[in-house]
C-alpha cells in the first residue's frame, strides 16, 4: 500500500513539473538566433500541443489567419512534440525559401517515407546532403538532357489518346453524336502512359495484368503519404499502430516494390547484356539513373542499395509527375468550361495587317470571300501578370 501511495505522490509530482514547464515555456515563447522572443499561441495543451485547435470546424488557414492577427506575421505552435513556425508575410516568407532556404530544406521524419520511401532513398523527402544534392542534381540533368526524346513521348501520347478517345466515340455513339468521357480518367491513363514511357520505355495498358493493380496502388500511396498519422506527432504512440496505419503502409510499399522491381529487373538484363530494343530510346533515363548512381556507390557518397536508389526515384518521379498534373489539368479544363467568356476577355483579338475587318454581309457561307479571316490572339497583359493572378 505505501508503494503504491508512493508511485502515486511521485507520478502527481512529475505530472506537476510538466505542466509548470510546459506553461513557463508557453509563456515566454521562443528565442531565435539573435534573441529576439518569437511568440507562442495560446491554447497549447500538454503532449498534443495545438492539434486539439485543428480539430474544430474552422478552416486551418484561417485559423491560422486568425492567430496571426493577434501574434504578428511571425509566431510558432506545437503538434505533439514539434514546434512548428508559421510564417504568414510574404517577404519573411521569401526570405525563409531563398536567403534562408538551406536551414528549412530539411523535412521531420515521417512513418509514410521510411515504410512507403525506402527508409528515405526517396530524394524528395530525404534530409538536405549530399545525398539529396546528388540525386536532384542526377534526376534534373537527365530528364532535361533528353527533352528532345521526351517531346516525341509526349507527341505520340497525345496522338494516342485522341485516336482513343475517337474509338470509344465512335464504338458508343449510337444514334446519339454525343458521348460521355471521363477526362480525369482520360488524362490519368495518358499521363501514366507518357511517365512511365519517359522512365522505364514501356506504356501503360489495361491489358497488362498488374495494370490496375499498380494505378490503384499508386493511388494508395499518395492518400497514405498524406495521411494524419499520430506517431508522427507523438512518437511514444508508435507501437498503438493508431489508425492502422503502419499495417496500411507495410501493405502498400510490397505492393508497389514487387511491381517496380519487376520493370527494373528486365531493364537490368538489357543494361548488362547491351539488349536493344524498339524504342530504346525511351529507357535513356533508368539506364542512365542505374550506371550514375553505381558509380556514386563506389565513391561511398550513400549508404542506400543501388536498386533502393533507382525504385524510390522513379518512384517519386511517377508519382509526382502523375497525380498532381492530372487534378491541375482537370481543374484547368472546369474553369474553361464553365467560364468561357473569361478566357475570351483575357486576350486581344487583332487583324495581322491592321487593317478593318471586312463585315460586310453575304448570302451565307458558301461565298468565297476574297480574303480569310486572321487573328492574332494576343494576351493583354504580360504573362507574369498571369501567373501571379492564378
């Protein structure tokens, strides 16, 4: 009885000096380098911070507006054991992602990149280092080097597709001339299609057996990398496996290693044997990836297994290069439907001679006019005005 009364007095008593510092800290903030007091906001609670705030039904970037309304542009919050600034004015923000960008480079570690990023080989979630410098530096010049060759990939996708989507119209019209297409679905297949062309030389089909099974699992992959995870935040709470979320992962990761090794493991033969192939050209950058990041082994510039390397960056890349484009492209192809005219008003339509356009009127279309109708389309205003606006 007296232990157990003991093991409660002391449980209480570290209890207690927890909380005390935890508010001490809340209150005096955050020093930075040159001691000046970055502000906290209120509203912390012990273990999980200001995630209990994120909870409620306002929007987290107005939330965030608000607390800066009453902190300043600067001030920092805690998610579980992470201090997090926020940065809410766009000079400090310029400043934090150019003059500064080196210190906030880096990323915290997360379950989804060490079980889904090959213990973070993954170059775009890996820490700043040689190791991230060498591999961004390998992927860009590649993929750059061979634009000529990634044109006619891409020329050749878009013919695809459109003789495609002509087929499905013509084999579904029926008495109607009108058919139903799902442009995000069209343009997932034809973005899959041309990266996977780029990376590995051979499209996507639905003839082949692990095709859906790869979109899927791609698909998985992207909704898991962002995914709330609570050991991620609270890494005592790891073993919970909360959410299931590590089971989720583990799953995943198998999955898609089995299929992307597969690919790698056929364009290994071929590198070996100097096997050419039709389209051979379509392989430049995973031969190219392979031999560089051999070469980079022997220099003992990483500790991650060539094949590690090579299925986390095409990994990326794919990912990357897939998802976010098609919902890009397909919130683009929205706003020109349903706004026609705004498209219309952003341009200057102008006679190539400056001269008066001919309406005068005729009996129809048949008339042959004595000169065609040309325009130049012009923007009115200069295209970074456009790219601020959007």
């Amino acid at each position: 009885m007296d232990l157990f009364l003991s093991l409660v007095i002391f449980l209480a008593s570290l209890l207690g000096f927890l909380l005390l510092g935890h508010l001490r800290w809340t209150k005096n903030g955050v020093k930075n380098g040159l001691g000046v007091i970055v502000p906290e906001a209120a509203g912390s609670w012990p273990i999980v911070g200001h995630l209990h705030l994120f909870s409620g039904s306002q929007i987290p970037h107005k939330l965030l507006g608000s607390m800066a309304e009453k902190l300043g542009p600067v001030f920092t919050i805690k998610l579980g054991v992470h201090r997090v600034l926020i940065v809410s004015n766009s000079e400090m923000a310029k400043e934090c992602l150019t003059t500064n960008d080196r210190v906030f480079a880096s990323r915290p570690k997360a379950m989804a990149v060490e079980l889904m990023g090959y213990n973070y080989a993954m170059f775009a979630f890996a820490p700043h280092g040689s190791y991230w410098r060498e591999m961004r530096k390998i992927s860009v010049l590649e993929l750059a080097s061979h634009h000529q060759t990634l044109t006619s990939i891409r020329v050749s996708e878009v013919k695809s597709c459109m003789i495609d989507m002509y087929r499905t119209w013509l084999n579904d019209k029926g008495s109607s001339t009108m058919v139903m297409v799902d442009i995000k679905e069209w343009l997932e297949n034809f973005l899959l299609n041309m990266v996977l062309r780029m990376l590995f030389g051979s499209p996507f089909s639905s003839e082949i057996q692990n095709a859906d099974q790869f979109k899927n699992a791609i698909k998985r992959f992207l909704e898991l990398l962002g995914a709330f995870v609570p050991s991620d935040i609270v890494p005592s709470l790891k073993w919970l496996d909360l959410g299931g979320f590590e089971k989720k992962m583990t799953e995943t990761a198998k999955e898609i290693d089995v299929i992307v090794d597969e690919w790698l493991q056929v364009h290994k033969k071929k590198i070996k044997s100097t096997q050419k192939v039709d389209g051979s050209k379509d392989q430049v950058f995973i031969a190219t990836l392979f031999s560089r990041v051999q070469e980079e082994l022997k220099l003992d510039l990483c500790s991650f297994s060539v094949d590690a390397i090579v299925k986390s960056t095409c990994l990326a890349i794919f990912a990357a290069a897939s998802h976010t484009t098609t919902v890009t492209l397909t919130w683009a192809l929205a706003l020109i439907v349903n706004n026609p005219p705004s498209i219309v008003h952003g341009f200057e339509l102008q006679n190539p001679s400056n001269e008066l356009i001919d309406m005068t009127e005729s009996p129809g279309f048949t008339t042959p006019k004595a000169s065609p109708l040309e325009l130049l389309v012009a923007p009115r205003l200069l295209p970074h005005m456009y790219g601020e606006s959007t």
